[in-house]
C-alpha cells in the first residue's frame, strides 16, 4: 500500500452485556497496532472501535438488575468498555455506540434503502434461538445437551437450550446473493484471511444460503423498523451497520467516501456475520464490500476458549497492572501467530517479559546510553569512518524497515516483530563483539569507540520508529533519551533510519523493571 493511501479499520462492536477479557483485549491491541503503523507510514488512517448494546441479553439484565436497557448499557460502557481503551493505550478515532443517534437514524436509512429496492419482504418465521449468540442457529451448530440439559437440543458455542420462536418478521433476500458472493470471494481471494478462515466461508456458501430474519416483535430494545414500529431490527443487522454509520452513510459531507472501504479484524466465531451476510447487505445496496475480513484465533487458557461462564475470563488490567501496558501489547503481538489460535500462560508471559524486554530491549537501550554519557559526557560524538561491522547494522536496519513492513500489510504483526527484533538481537552482539569499555581504554582506539556507539545510537532510534506503534510508553521514553528531533509518532516508517538527533543524549529510566512473580 502507497504511503498516502486511505486505512480504515475496525474492530468488532463488543457486546456489553459481556465483561472484557483478554479476548477482547486482543483484537482491540492487534487493530490499534496496525492503525498506528499505517499512521507512520503517513497514510490517512482512521481507527473505529464501540459497542453493542441492542438485542435480548440486554434487555434481560437490565430487568434483573431493575433499570432501563438503556441505563445498564451506560454503566457497563462507562465502567467495563471504555475504560479498557485507557488500560490498552488504544489509538482509536472515534468509538461507536449502537444507542447512538447518528447510528440508529443512519442504519434505519440503510434499511429503507434496501425494502425500496426490493431486498426485504415479510414472512411467517419458527427456529430454535440463541440467546446468548442473538442468533437463530443452523443445525450444524446444535447439538444434544448434556448433564442437566440432558434430552434438549442446545447451542454448541454455549452448550445452553435455545428458545423455539415463532414469529411474523421481515426478511432479508441473502439466497440471492449466494452467486455474488462466491463471485467476488474468487476475484478478491485476499479478501477473507486467514486462508483458513476464506475456506471456511466459500464451503458454508456453497452449501446454500437461506434468506435471514432481520426483525423482532417478541421485545422492543432495538431500532424500530422505519416503516413498521411494531418490529425492532435484528440485533446482527443493525449492529454489523456501525461500520458505515461511523463515517457518514447516507451524508455528502465526503467522510464516508473518503473512509470506505474497511479493514475489519473480528473473532472468528463472528466470521460467516462478517464475510456472508455482511458484504450481501452492502451489494444490495450498492456499496462497495470491505477491503478485508480478517477472522482472529480464539486466546485459550489451559487449553479452554476465554470464557466467562467457565472463569477463563482474565481482565486486562491483572496483566496490565502487574507488568505495564507495553508489556501486554508485544506479549500478545509478538506470542501469538495472529490469525491462529493461542495459548495464554502466565510462565509464558513472564519469561518473555524478561528475556526479550527487559534484558534484550531495555538493557541494550540503557547500556548504549549510559556509555554516550560515561565516554562522551552525554555528545554524540562526531564519526571520522565506519568499518564493515557498522555498515550490516545500518544495512540491516534498512532492510528489516522494509521487510516488517511488508508483514504489516499481510496483518501478520507477530511477523514484522520478528523481524525488528532482528535489529535488537543484532545491536546486542554487535555491542558484545565491539567491546565499546575496551575502545574506551586508549585514546587511540577513540575514534572507533565513536563509530560504535553512534551505530548504536543510529539502531535504538530505528528501533524507537519501528517499535513506537507496539510499545508507545518505552519507545516515547527511548525517543526522549535519545535526544531525538521531533514527535515519534510523526516519525515515517519508510524514513526509519533518517532520524534525526540533537546530538546530545538525555537520561532513560529503565524501561522495563524486572518483575519478582508471574501473578
């Protein structure tokens, strides 16, 4: 992708009526990795993430807890959702509420769109419901209950009986697009990833798409249907819409057109929403699908799926408070191939956090610094000639520049990690080898001792660049010590190893403090 170029990217809208885990947290850090890296790369960038607050499960705790849907979807927001953008350091540009007004006008427009073009009619309706999924379910998803469920059909995803529904409602004509669909998935093969994910998808609509319910009357907590108030809009209809209300559907303000078409990052227990049903609304209404589907692995602890009913369900901030914000994002970007399923320990976590972190980053950082200020009262100092040692490193941090870059693109963030901590890797033998406290014994072997560590030098502030949209807290930090030119943020990627410097050094607290215990 050119720098320049429009990047909109989502993540999934989280139900609120869910408490966020480390689940959650995954998808929100690995979008706003992305977001931040493309905004380096000078791209015009916007960052959309938000909540779901219609539908039954709603309804049903606010009753339980005596307030209005309304004022329990307030509280979890302000108490559990948007406090985790703080504790995640998320980037995002704007965060959408499906209460919102500008959502709710904008997704009944959207509808009306679709029934003046003949896309929805209205039918008798009885299928086995899930509650917990706002879903009516297929029969490969039910299966037979076990333990006190034993003898009822329960949802597979939450091993609970369903509810049988019997309803007059509105449809959506998705068996029309079944061809389409298949149509585009062949001409755009990147347009569903993983590879696994896109297989998954073509299979299920080559098996046969039936039409789909997208209106309730059994309850009222959800957007009316514009021309029928007696039904509310399936809570997956109205909530998949956030991706355009967001940007200004239906305005002429440009917005929209300047932001459409969307990266979306979602679970992949959300994936058929999202790459079936989703792209079908969009054709019938004559809107280009997304630019790319991009279906997450489950995080699994002890070998189960996050889960909060099960107590899987670790809160971000027991990592967070523990081991700090950075920690959590490389941990869970650099751990986890992003795409696959992976597995979460605490052993894992504190292992990496010193190896990689503490001793491979943090030490390389404080260790150059310390001798720009023992050997060179803290100047940069001035490099008569490089010798062929110097020469790989500003080589290879070039080439890595271009290479995480590349992984970037591909969202294979676990990958362009990799390949920066090449660099790391590298300055460390580099120091190892170089011995800069052995240069520093006779005057002269000075200036090989300032070639050194101005390489060094001239690494760390690559790194900060390439490191900034992973560890924001350290690499600020990084940056600062370094004496560096201008915000780290507005820093281009492409431009890496052009940083600029004051040409002296500053102090650098230490970036990241050893931890005694894992919990």
């Amino acid at each position: 992708m050119a720098s320049g170029d429009s990047f909109y990217l989502t993540t999934p809208i989280f139900y609120v009526n869910d408490v966020p885990h480390i689940g959650h947290a995954y998808a929100e850090v690995a979008a706003d990795v992305l977001a931040r890296w493309h905004r380096q790369r000078g791209d015009d960038t916007w960052f959309l993430t938000g909540t779901d607050e219609h539908g039954q499960k709603i309804l049903r705790s606010a009753a339980a807890n005596d307030v209005t849907p309304k004022e329990w979807a307030d509280k979890l927001v302000e108490e559990a959702w948007k406090p985790l953008l703080k504790t995640l350091n998320l980037s995002n540009d704007d965060f959408i509420r499906t209460t919102d007004e500008r959502h709710e006008v904008r997704v009944q427009k959207f509808l009306s769109q679709l029934n003046d073009a003949g896309f929805i009619y209205e039918d008798e309706f009885e299928a086995l419901y899930c509650v917990g999924c706002e879903e009516f379910k297929p029969e490969s998803e039910i299966v037979a209950g076990e333990g006190q469920y034993e003898g009822q059909q329960v949802c597979a995803i939450h091993s609970k009986p369903m509810e049988l529904l019997s309803e007059r409602n509105y449809f959506f004509r998705l068996s029309d697009f079944e061809q389409p669909l298949l149509d585009y998935y062949e001409a755009n093969p990147d347009f569903i990833q993983p590879q696994s994910a896109r297989n998954e998808v073509v299979s299920f609509v080559r098996s046969g798409l039936h039409d789909l319910s997208i209106s309730r009357t059994s309850f009222d907590w959800g957007i009316k249907v514009p021309w029928d108030d007696a039904h509310v809009i399936y809570v997956w209809f109205d909530a998949l819409l956030n991706y355009v209300t967001a940007i200004g559907f239906g305005d002429d303000d440009g917005e929209f057109e300047r932001r459409w078409p969307a990266h979306h990052v979602v679970g992949k227990d959300i994936l058929r929403f999202h790459a079936v049903i989703w792209p079908a609304m969009l054709m019938a209404a004559g809107i280009e699908p997304p630019q790319r589907v991009f279906a997450t692995g489950w995080l699994l602890v002890g070998g189960e799926k996050m889960s909060k009913s099960k107590l899987t369900g670790i809160p971000p901030h027991e990592i967070t408070d523990v081991f700090g914000t950075d920690a959590f994002r490389y941990y869970f970007m650099r751990a986890i191939h992003f795409g696959q399923d992976g597995s979460f320990s605490w052993e894992d976590l504190h292992a990496r956090y010193h190896a990689e972190l503490a001793n491979g980053f943090g030490n390389l950082a404080s260790r150059v610094i310390a001798m720009v200020h023992k050997y060179f009262d803290g100047e940069l100092p001035e490099v008569a000639a490089r010798d062929e040692a110097d020469e790989r490193i500003l080589t290879l941090a070039n080439s890595i520049t271009a290479t995480a870059d590349a992984a970037i693109d591909r969202f294979a963030i676990d990958q362009a990690i990799a390949e920066v901590w090449q660099l790391v890797d590298a300055l460390n033998l580099y120091i190892t080898e170089q011995q800069p406290w052995v240069l520093a014994k006779s005057e002269d072997t000075r200036d090989r001792l300032a070639a050194v560590l101005d390489t060094a030098v001239r690494g760390l502030g690559v790194l900060a660049v390439l490191l900034h949209p992973i560890l924001p807290q350290a690499t600020d930090k990084l940056w600062a010590a370094l004496g560096a030119e201008g915000a780290l943020d507005e820093q281009r990627i492409a431009d890496a190893l052009d940083w600029r410097s004051s040409g002296r050094v500053g102090e650098l607290p230490a970036l990241f403090p050893r931890v005694e215990q894992a919990d």
